[in-house]
C-alpha cells in the first residue's frame, strides 16, 4: 500500500513539475506579443481609442494573452458593437471590430441626456455630430420607434418632407416632427384607426391643399 501511494505521489509530483515547467516556459520572452492587426475597416472608433485599449488589455506573450480580456476590452470603445480577437503566429493579435450604424439620436427626456440609435435598433453611448432624425419614447422601445419611423418616412415622401423627430409618449401616443418644423399628432395606434391610416389621410388632404 506505502508503495502504491509513493507512486501516485511521485506521479502527480511529476505532472506538477512538467505543468510549472511549460508556465515557465510560456512566460519567457520567447513568444513576445510583436503587433495587433486591425483586419476590418474602421470609420468611427479611432486610432487613438485602439491604442489606449491594446495598452490596457495585452498582458503576457503569445501563448498566454487572455483574449476575452482583450475583447471586451474593445468592446468598451465608443461606438464598437462586436470585437473578435484570435492569434495568428509567431506573434501577431488580430482583431476585427463591428461598429455601430447610427440611424438616429436617442433623447432621455428624464435624464435630459442624447444617445445613438444604430441601424439595428440599438441604443448606444458615443459623440456624433451627424445630422440624424431624433427619437425619444419609452425605454427598450427604440427599434419600434425605428421600425415606425422608416414606414412613417415613406409615407410622408410625396409631400416632398422626411422626418426630423418622432416621439412616442407614455401613453403611446405618436408624434412626428416634419424637416420644415411641421409637428404632427398622431395619437395612439387603435385597431379601428391605425395611425399609419391618419397619416396617409393628412398627406392626401395637404397635396390636395397644396394643389388649390
């Protein structure tokens, strides 16, 4: 029996002696970290940003730089949606980065602050001076308000008009705000009178104004 445990002993004490020796090894300076590699094109995130973000995240060498840390790092920056970070040898990181679309402002009536919608129906925190139609409503409600928008936007085209705002209430109620200042009410969406229909209405009645 004294036999049988001295061997396991002597078993796991090797295995642990190999395990430190690999550690050793890998955190040499064999295997330096030489470059990262941007492999998608960047339009909003900037070069700085992506400095300051490898600065904080690549520790180690190559075979020990913790890429989740890398990648939520990045997905930190203003305006990153996604980031993938994978090794490619001898030592080079790279990362792709998917951004955000901007499709319009978001406005927090009560915290009296101005986010991003993204293409996706998304809201985000980043600095844009775009000129962007401006939404506000209730919260997790923005890509209905995209949706609505898009459909409201074509319905308004033949006046020659797009949308500049569009708000929906806490009650539900809609309105939308015309690029010449033109304010819109809506109401709320009822089975029997969906806005969609009152909209269609007025710009058949203001064409027709408009003609006279």
């Amino acid at each position: 029996l004294l036999g049988a445990i001295a061997d396991v002993l002597l078993v796991l004490g090797s295995a642990a002696l190999a395990y430190a020796l690999v550690l050793g090894i890998l955190r040499l300076p064999l295997f330096p970290l030489r470059e990262l590699v941007v492999v998608t094109p960047i339009r909003q995130v900037t070069a700085a940003q992506l400095a300051y973000a490898a600065r904080s995240s690549l520790a180690g060498n190559f075979f020990t730089v913790d890429l989740d840390k890398v990648r939520a790092t990045f997905e930190k920056l203003p305006w990153v949606r996604h980031a993938e970070v994978r090794r490619r040898w001898p030592g080079t990181l790279e990362l792709e980065v998917e951004e955000h679309n901007a499709a319009a402002y978001w406005r927090v009536v009560d915290a009296g602050e101005t986010r991003l919608v993204s293409e996706l129906g998304e809201v985000f925190v980043a600095a844009s001076n775009a000129t962007l139609p401006v939404f506000s409503g209730p919260e997790g409600s923005a890509l209905l308000l995209l949706e609505r928008y898009r459909e409201f936007n074509r319905a308004v085209a033949p006046l020659g008009r797009s949308l500049d705002g569009l708000a929906l209430s806490p009650r539900l109620a809609w309105q939308i705000r015309l690029d010449d200042g033109m304010v819109i009410e809506l109401g709320h969406d009822e089975p029997k009178a969906p806005v969609a229909e009152r909209l269609a209405r007025f710009v058949g009645v203001y064409s027709e104004a408009v003609q006279r």
